[in-house]
C-alpha cells in the first residue's frame, strides 16, 4: 500500500479545520456577547435621546456589571464623549473628546453613520496599557421623523488579552500554529495581529470570523509545516511494522480488554441517557417562560388596550422576535431529544390536517407581519393525514420559519396540499425570497448539515432546521426535497400520508 503525501496532508488539513471552526464560534460568541451592550445601548438611546449622563452611568453599571472582559464603555453626543463607565482618574481624562477631532476614530464614526452597523477597530494600545478591541455603534434619533438623525456614538473597549483568554485562544494548539489578521475588521488586507505574520505565507488552512461590519481571517498549520509530509510512505512501513509487533504483544490481554470494554459501554450508555434526559428536562423548563414572553410580546403588539405605539413598539417587536426564535430552537431540541432517546417517532394518529396548520400559521403570523411578508396556506376541506402530529408540527415551524426568514419585505409564504400521488398527499412550502445555491441543495439531499444562514432582515440560525426535518421525516417514512432558483425563491417539498378520519 502507498501512503501518498496528498492523503496526509488532505487529512491534516481536515483536523486543522475542525480545530479553526471550533475557534471560530468560540470567539465570535464571547465577542458578540460584547459588542451587545453597544447595541442595547444604541437601541434604548435611539428611543429616549435626552438621556442623562447619570441615567448612562446606572445603564452601563447594569450592562457591563463585573464583566472582566470590559475595560470601559462610553456616550458621545454629537460624537464628543460625555459619560465614560467606570469611573476613574485616568478614564476621566478622555470626557470631553472629540471623535471627529481624531484622525483615525473620524474615519471610523464617519463609516458606522453611513452604513448603520457596529464597527470593530483594532487592537490598540490603551492609554493606561495594554491592547484592546473598540466597539463603535451608531446612535440615530428614532423619535423624530425618518430618516432619522444622527444622535451620537456608544463604545465599548474590549480588552484584547481577557478575550484571548475566555474564548481559550493561543497560538500553539494540538500540534497547529494559528495566527490571526484583518486589522480594523479589514480581512485578507489588514495586518497581522495575532501569532506570527509568516503562518499567512505557508498555505494555511483559513475560516472567516464575521464582525458586524468587516472580518478577521484566523489561520492554521502545522507545527512542523507541510513539509514534514513528504516521508509519509517510509514513516507508514515503520508504524505499521510496529503496529506489527504491538498487536502481538496485546493479543494475550485482547479477553481481559473485552471484558472491561463491556463495563465501560454500559456506563457509558447511562451517561448517555442521563445527558440526554438532562436536555429535555431543561428545555422543557425554558420553554414556559419563553412562551409567556412571546405570547406578552404579541398581546402589546395586538390591537387594544394594551397596544404598545409609537417608539416603544420596536422594542416589542425585538422582544416577540427574539423569544419565537427561541422557542423554536427549544421545540427542535426536545425533538432531536425524542428521537435519540426513542430510536424512532411511532407515536402515528389520523387527524384532520387543517387545524394544525392554522395553529402553526397563526403563530408565525406575528413575524410575518413584521416583515411585511404575506402568509398563506391552501388545505383541501376534508383532507386527513396519518403521522405524529408533533413530528408535523416541528416540520412546519422549521419550514415556514426558513420561508419567512429568507422572504424579501413584501415577499409571500404560501403553504398548499397537492392532490393525492402514488398513494401520499405531497405538502409545499414556498417562499419568493432568495434561493438557494445548487451546492446547497445537493448537501441537503446527500444528507449533510448545511450549516446556519442570516436571513434577508439579518435573521440568525442553528442550522439544525432542515436537517431535523430530514430526520424526523426519514423516520416517519416520508420524503423530504427542494426545488429553488437563486434570486427567485425556493419550495420544499414532503410527503403525507393520507389518514382515514373524516
């Protein structure tokens, strides 16, 4: 047999990879985790402007609390600093400042007034020492007339090492140098500000670390670089000749090893269980409360005595928005629970399909409305199905959840039931929004995780959806496909069984 150096470094470059994604979400979780006290602050400013300095100081002591990640945190009126978060005799220098006096912090205000979004510049150097991330975020006066004005800027200094530190960066890991570039969230064409520049010029192995606005390029290769992959084929004779000589030797304990792999299985098999029972029982104590916030959410947003208007609503909205995306999430984890801890969903009854798609529709209304997205569903009177219902019901929510998020404004979500073929009713979901890419698709059908995708609006994802979807269908005994044409919309198709009540 010959090992060829291709094969090894196609291997490493794997091990490499899943190390790179894995620091990935790390980092940009600890660092979005962050950069949303600017945001809270931003969108509670945007909606009360004649904010008091010390009103500031109790909001940024609520936010940022004992955070140790958080250096400071500051309001700029106009773009002149005016309240800085903790207070100290060094920070207190800076009230006072400028930002468009600054050369460097000009160019940065000036780009998050014209595209709205968060900037991340740096690392720099602090004053009273060490690196830090700064975090800039618009403030726009939303209880004035659109377009609305330019307010002031909120910042958050985030310190550089602390975040190294959390998110359990370093440059040496398993074996595989990382380094890290895109200075000023400029990607491929900022500087180096992590490990050593020369890992860029060895062919690294790459993944995207998005920033509101830009994105930094986190790099790998191995300790010895590729080059230590030439004389695989004379290190593959030698480890096998002692692989040889090692299972020689292990044979004459192979029965003892059998016997404890037998102990070790079945407690691994209750840890199993207990983990999973773990899941549900906390998933099932989130989602009361969670359901308590949605349904409050659309009750001021309802029509009546209790509607909440004018600057306030948009906060209602993020909140409904918010809590619904999380339920979801939480009816996915309990159904991926389910089917792991029950092998297969059985559980089969024969209803009427009408009124459970209205349910589901009924609560997707809210969210469609937001987006101004038009929501309609086609049941034939009379049209029975046979499968478990919770299994129909997580289908539809991830389904028509993925039809609205990648929906334009002003788009349309039509739900319909096509006459009985080959014996099964087949069910559409279909969208007018963006599409999606050939590649995807045929991950989808070869059975891959196709990942998480923003919507139109931003929308965020698990990436789960379409594959629990495919899961939960495959165990029912039902079919699962997509249609799409990128820029013009996507429908997903699946199959019913018809059912026998009338």
């Amino acid at each position: 047999m010959r090992w060829s150096r291709e094969r090894w470094e196609n291997d490493e470059r794997t091990r490499i990879m899943e190390i790179l994604v894995s620091q990935r979400s790390t980092l940009e979780s600890e660092l979005y985790a962050r950069i949303f006290y600017t945001k809270s602050v931003a969108a509670y400013v945007s909606l009360r402007p004649t904010i008091s300095m010390t009103e500031y100081d109790n909001l940024a002591a609520e936010l940022v609390g004992q955070d140790p990640m958080i250096n400071s945190m500051a309001l700029s009126p106009k773009g002149v600093i005016g309240a800085i978060y903790p207070k100290s005799d060094e920070l207190k220098e800076v009230i006072g400042l400028n930002l468009f006096a600054h050369p460097e912090r000009k160019k940065i205000v000036e780009e998050t007034i014209r595209t709205g979004k968060t900037f991340v510049a740096g690392p720099v150097e602090l004053v009273e020492g060490g690196m830090a991330f700064i975090s800039y975020t618009p403030i726009f006066d939303k209880t004035k007339p659109a377009p609305f004005p330019f307010w002031g800027m909120t910042d958050i200094v985030i310190k550089r090492d602390e975040l190294y530190r959390i998110a359990g960066l370093e440059e040496k890991e398993k074996g595989v140098l990382l380094a890290m570039r895109g200075y000023d969230g400029e990607g491929n064409n900022g500087a180096v500000f992590f490990g050593e520049e020369a890992i860029f010029d060895q062919n690294p192995v790459t993944v995207r670390i998005s920033l509101p606005d830009g994105e930094w390029i986190l790099a790998g290769v191995p300790v010895g670089g590729w080059s230590g992959y030439l004389n695989q084929d004379r290190a593959m004779f030698y480890w096998l000749l002692f692989c040889a000589v090692l299972i020689a030797i292990l044979t004459g304990v192979a029965v003892d090893a059998i016997l404890r792999l037998r102990a070790s299985r079945k407690e691994l098999n209750q840890l199993n269980v207990d983990k999973d029972h773990l899941l549900s029982i906390i998933a099932h104590d989130l989602r009361s409360p969670l359901g308590a916030v949605q349904s409050l959410a659309y009750e001021l947003m309802s029509p009546g005595e209790f509607e909440v208007k004018g600057a306030g609503r948009e906060l209602v909205e993020m909140i409904h928005k918010t809590s619904s995306e999380s339920l979801i999430l939480l009816e996915n984890l309990l159904s991926w629970v389910h089917s792991r801890r029950s092998g297969s969903l059985t559980q089969k009854e024969d209803f009427q399909l009408s009124p459970l798609v209205e349910n589901v529709a009924d609560f997707f209304q809210p969210t469609a409305q937001n987006k101004k997205v038009s929501l309609e569903h086609h049941i034939p009177p009379g049209t029975s199905v046979r499968i478990d219902p919770r299994v129909l019901e997580v289908v539809l929510r991830n389904l028509l959840s993925n039809a609205i998020k990648f929906s334009r404004t002003g788009g349309s979500v039509t739900l319909g039931v096509g006459e009985l073929r080959k014996g099964k009713y087949t069910v559409s979901v279909r969208d007018e929004g963006i599409g999606m890419t050939k590649e995807r698709i045929d991950s989808f059908h070869r059975g891959s995780s196709n990942g998480s995708e923003r919507g139109t609006a931003s929308e965020k994802g698990t990436g789960i959806g379409l594959s629990l979807c495919r899961g939960l269908l495959s165990q029912s005994g039902e079919d699962i496909w997509i249609e799409s044409v990128q820029g013009e919309g996507t429908t997903v198709w699946f199959t019913l069984t018809p059912g026998t009540e009338k």
